[in-house]
C-alpha cells in the first residue's frame, strides 16, 4: 500500500500546485515558536533523534488513552499498531545479509508482544522503555528491514519521564474540554492509499512534530492534511469496514511537543468536491508513486516469489524462527503449540536441505510422544540436542553460493 506521504511528496514535485491546494488558505506560522521542552540531550549524542518524534506520538496517544488529558471524552482507539506487523512478518524483515541481527529477531518474536501489553496495560511512566523500542519496529516497517535495536539508560528514562510530564501538563490546559478522540484512526482505503493521522481531537487532525524549527512546517504538511480530511469524507461517502465512525474533519493542525505549542486551522471550507477531487488526483497518481518507489527503494518481501535466493534465506530464517519457538512451548509444557511450531518449520524447508526436514520431523515425533516421558525438562534436553545438530546459519550461508 502507497502511503499518503509518498503520495502528496510525488503530487508536490511533479508540480507544486497538484493539489491545488492554495485554494485552502493555511496561514503561515508567524512569529517564533521557542523550544521549551527540549528531550534529552544523549539522543542528539547518540543519533537517535529520528525516533523521539514515533516516541512522542506513542506518548501523547498514550496520555488520551488512560484519560490523563481530561476525563469523560470517548476515546476511540487505535485498531492495529505498526509494531505487530513487524512481529507477524519478522522473517522477511530481516536483512539477509546480517545474521548478526538474528539475537535481536528472536528478542522481538519473544517479546514483541508483551512491549505492546505494558504500552497497554502500565502507566505512560512504566512503559517508556519498552515504548522507545516499539518507536524502533515502526522505523522498521518504513525501512523495510530491521536495525539493531537501541537500549536506553536508566537516567534517559528519567529525564524522558520529565519530558513527557510537561508534554502532558501542556495537554491539560489545551484539550481538556475535547469531547471526542481518535487515536490513529484508519483512514487508508484500498487502491487509494495508506494514511493513519497520529491523532484526531473532535473535529480537527493532527499530525505531532517534534521539530526545532515549526515555522516551515505548515507548508510541508498542507497536503498531507488535506488528503486526511478528503479520506475521511470518502469513508463517510463510500464506507468499507475499516471506515471509522462519524469521523468529519473540519479543522487540521500541528501539535509541536517540544514548543510546547500548536498550529490550527479551520478547513470547513474545503469543500466536498474539492475533497472528491483531492481522492481523484490521489488515485489518479498513485500507480506513478508505486511504480517510482519500487524502482527506487527495497521493499519488504519484494523479491519474495520472484528471487529464489531472496525466498531461500527466508526460508531459513523462517525455519529458526518456528525451531526456536517449538522449544519455548516445549519448556513451558504447550506440546501442541510446539508441534505447530514444527510443522510450520517442516513446511519453510520446502525440500532443501533433506536433513534438516529429517532432524525436524524427528524432533516433532518426540513431542507428540511427551506422556512417554518421565519429565519435561528430559523431554526439552532430548529435543533441543536433536535441534541443536542443525547448522542454521551455515545453511543460510550457502544459500548465498
């Protein structure tokens, strides 16, 4: 699926009047928006200022989520997160050419999940850590490979938690009478594009910039607005199953977390046909965006049934990934669940190399055979030396002649 980003990007430098967009006035940002709430300064240090602005949205999502803004507004919440594609596609997520990632691929399988519970489940205090990382698997489904994931420090946490504390003081005094918030609402539409705007208050969407310059901003992201409240009005005009409730935008704005400010605009102008018009340019030039962004970037699980070296390596990894969650369900007594598991690594060999098929449909006739055992620690440690013979990362290796 294009994403609305690309879309209007493409729109803007075929001709910067594409959308016609300048019929909508958005006023220019005048004047300074000083930094008051700058984050850290070791994410500058460390270069990982590109995942404060994910990090940031998680948060401020997080806030309206548990009611911390204002009580008693209904709160519409998010129907997916980025996160879990990442975990539901991790073998085609890895870079084939570094298996040094493969302890940070197990470390997501195992784990992936239970980061998106504490977001869920814990304070926006408790969960910073385990929400910086899932702001790292959503630069990874934009990438369309995984990088090593980044570990923050106790003192970071803390000086995030005051961050995020005067994020959240400034909340109160802007949105405490909102009535209505959607929190990623999904706004994508088959054969248009992808678009999930990080947050829509009552009437009004809202993307979060955390940005030291606002000012240039509001003429960045006009379209990209724009194109929300047109989706938005599609969805009410022509509804599939995804469309959200209700959801009519009159209003577009910027919230920027690190002026401690925000940018608004009423939009009640922009009329329908001129939002029918934006969805008609929109799938008029999204075939163009598809066809440049595949001829110019590695898309996840574009070679898949096209490169038999592509699918052979993921099919590898496929297989070490369902051996290595066959032996958890082994160690926690989920025999069924481990027989799964094998079956789904079986399948991945799809006939290379023999022996491993062979070593794995062995291992599967131990667990079916688990009442046979005296104890499940004997069961594992049987089933994890027969395992163990297999060379995963030379067979991963060879693939690549």
């Amino acid at each position: 699926m294009v994403r609305l980003a690309d879309i209007v990007k493409y729109g803007r430098k075929k001709d910067k009047h594409y959308f016609e967009a300048a019929s909508v006035r958005f006023p220019s940002i005048t004047g300074a928006m000083p930094i008051r709430n700058q984050y850290p300064d070791s994410f500058r240090q460390r270069k990982l200022s590109h995942l404060i602005g994910t990090f940031s949205s998680y948060m401020i999502r997080k806030m309206f989520r548990d009611n911390e803004v204002a009580s008693g507004f209904d709160v519409v919440k998010e129907s997916r997160f980025t996160a879990e594609i990442v975990i539901d596609q991790l073998p085609a997520f890895v870079d084939d050419t570094k298996m040094a990632l493969m302890d940070w691929a197990y470390n997501i399988e195992k784990s992936g999940r239970l980061w998106i519970e504490k977001y869920l489940q814990s304070s926006w205090e408790e969960c910073i850590p385990e929400v910086f990382t899932l702001s790292q698997l959503d630069w990874s489904l934009q990438s369309g490979k995984l990088t090593r994931f980044r570990e923050i420090s106790r003192e970071e946490v803390l000086e995030l938690q005051a961050y995020l504390q005067k994020i959240l003081n400034w909340l109160k005094m802007e949105f405490n009478e909102a009535s209505r918030v959607h929190l990623k609402p999904e706004l994508s539409y088959p054969g248009i594009c992808e678009a999930r705007p990080d947050i829509v208050v009552d009437d009004c969407v809202y993307i979060i910039k955390t940005v030291q310059k606002p000012k240039g901003e509001v003429s960045k992201l006009k379209e990209r607005l724009l194109g929300y409240a047109a989706l938005a009005t599609h969805h009410i005009d022509a509804p599939i199953e995804s469309s959200p409730d209700d959801l009519k935008i009159n209003t577009a704005g910027i919230i920027f977390p690190l002026s401690l400010d925000k940018y608004s605009v009423s939009i009640s102008k922009f009329s329908n046909d001129q939002r029918l018009s934006f969805i008609s340019k929109m799938t008029t030039i999204r075939p163009l965006v598809e066809e440049e962004m595949t001829a110019g970037r590695s898309y996840l699980q574009s070679q898949v049934g096209v490169n038999v070296l592509s699918v052979g390596r993921i099919s590898t990894l496929r297989q070490e990934l369902c051996v290595q969650r066959a032996l958890m369900h082994v160690r926690m007594g989920r025999y069924p669940e481990a027989k799964e598991s094998f079956l789904l690594a079986i399948q991945a060999t799809d006939g290379r190399p023999p022996l491993t098929k062979t070593v794995l449909e062995n291992a599967m006739s131990i667990v079916e055979s688990w009442k046979t055992y005296s104890s499940m620690a004997d069961l594992y440690n049987e089933v994890k030396t027969l395992t163990d013979s297999i060379n995963f990362q030379k067979q991963f290796w060879d693939l690549g002649g």
